[in-house]
C-alpha cells in the first residue's frame, strides 16, 4: 500500500520491483487482489496490464488496519494500545510530541467533562 500511496498507481510488476527482497509476482498479485476484496484497491485496466489505485484515504486505511490490531490484540482497548505504544517508545519522544500527546489527553478529558 506505501508503494501505491507513494506513487499513485502502480502495475503489479511494478510494486514487486519496488519492493525489498524478492518477491515472486504470483505472491504481488495474489497480495494485490487480497487488498482489492477488502476494498483498499481498485485497478483499471490499460491494454492487456492492470494498473493498481488505492481505494481509501491513507488516514482511513490507517484507522482501519490500528482497530483490526486493536481487537485482535488488545481487547478492543484504545488505552491498551496507547500505553503499549507509550512503553515501547516513551525514551525517544522528543519534549514537543509529550506536550502534544498532553494537550490531546488535556482536550478528551475536557471534552468528557461537558457531556
């Protein structure tokens, strides 16, 4: 998907040449028609090749792949994650990404007050 996000439409030869490794092209397209019937990507077809889209905002394929974990692996708990998140990387966020997770924190506890 970063591929297809970066470059906007890619053929499936295409996104296996800018992947890493080697991937065979039967695995690309078989990944490419998964993420087609899931509704991530959409393809059109231009002479004999199908050129591949993303079907989704990146911010919603985003939330949708974060909530799939979510369930998965953390009971469907938003705190769970965020504190898993906050463990594995709290040494390395610089002073202005604490005050911003600050000010989120600070806005949701204000936005529950009011209701």
């Amino acid at each position: 998907m970063d591929i297809l996000y970066r470059e906007g439409r890619a053929t499936a030869n295409e996104v296996m040449t800018s992947l890493s490794g080697e991937p065979h092209l039967s695995t690309v397209r078989t990944q490419l028609r998964i993420l087609e019937a899931k509704g991530y990507v959409r393809h059109k077809e231009e002479g004999l090749r199908y050129v591949y889209l993303p079907a989704v905002q990146q911010d919603k394929l985003k939330q949708s792949v974060l909530k799939n974990m979510m369930d998965a692996f953390f009971d469907g708990s938003a705190a769970q994650v965020m504190t898993a998140l906050f463990d594995m990387s709290a040494g390395n966020l610089t002073d202005k990404e604490m005050a911003d997770l600050q000010r989120l924190i600070d806005k949701a506890m204000k936005g529950r007050k009011q209701s």
